[in-house]
C-alpha cells in the first residue's frame, strides 16, 4: 500500500514538472521597424565606352530603374512590421503587398508614409510598386519580405 502511494506520488511529480517545463508559454511576436528609401540608379553611356544593354538585351543610352533600399527583410511569422518608406526618388509609388492586405498606398515625392502590417504566414512575398510594374515604367520595383517560423 505505501509502495503504491509512493508511486502515484511520484507519477504526479513527473507529470507537474512536465507541465511546467514542457509549457514554455505563448511565443512573443515582436514589432519591427524597417527605414526603407526609393532610389532611381541610372547609367549612361559615355563617348567611347561599351554600349549600355537594357533588360531586353537591346543596345541603349541610357537605363534606368526604380529599387527600394533594403531590397529585403527577414521576419518572423506573427511579428507586427513597420515599413517606413520614404520617397526619395520618383514623383509617385503607390505600393503594394497583396500577401498582407495592403493595398493602393500612395507615397509622393519627400513623404516618408508608414505601412503596418502582421506577418501571419511564412513564405516569401513582395512588396511591389504599381507605378513601376515593368520594364516600361523603369520597373519592377519590389522588396522581397521572407517570412520564417520561430
Ligand atoms: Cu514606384
């Protein structure tokens, strides 16, 4: 009888101390904050020098693009991300992250617009600029947001 009440004592110790131990809690997302800015690299060819190729392979004078600097991040799956975008160059983007809702966001030249949003799933997604969609329009302009588990 004692042997066995020694037992149950013990079973339910284990048992406790894998509650505690084995129950970390819920996982804490994080907020994080990005400065990102819209750049315009731009070359042209000098007298003398190699021709420049665009995107298509042609021969051109002059190319151009619009980027966002960094032109990734990394996040965990549930954090809260601060996009503070500032527009440095180019008179207009209106950015894009279909993954995550947004949508439609204008930001003119010399604003800085923040852009919030939860990063509820991993994977890998963009962020575009639908006023710079291709190569017509000095595009794609896009930032690639990884998203990993914890
Ligand atoms: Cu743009």
């Amino acid at each position: 009888m004692k042997l066995t009440r020694l037992w149950l004592f013990g079973l339910l110790g284990i048992f406790g101390l894998m509650l505690i131990i084995g129950n970390p809690g819920p996982v804490q997302a994080d907020e994080k904050d990005f400065y990102v800015v819209t750049v315009e690299p731009k070359w042209t060819a000098k007298k003398g020098e190699a021709p420049v190729v665009g995107r298509t392979g042609a021969k051109v004078k002059k190319i151009e693009r619009y980027a966002f600097i960094p032109g990734s991040i990394v996040v965990n799956v549930d954090d809260v991300v601060n996009l503070h975008i500032h527009d440095i160059k180019g008179s207009k983007h209106i950015i894009e992250i279909p993954a995550f809702g947004v949508k439609g966001e204008l930001i003119n030249r010399g604003e800085e617009k923040t852009i919030s949003f939860v990063a509820d799933k991993a994977g890998a997604f963009k962020m575009k600029c639908s006023n710079h969609l291709d190569l017509t329009k000095e595009g794609p302009m896009e930032m690639y947001i990884y998203v990993v588990d914890r």
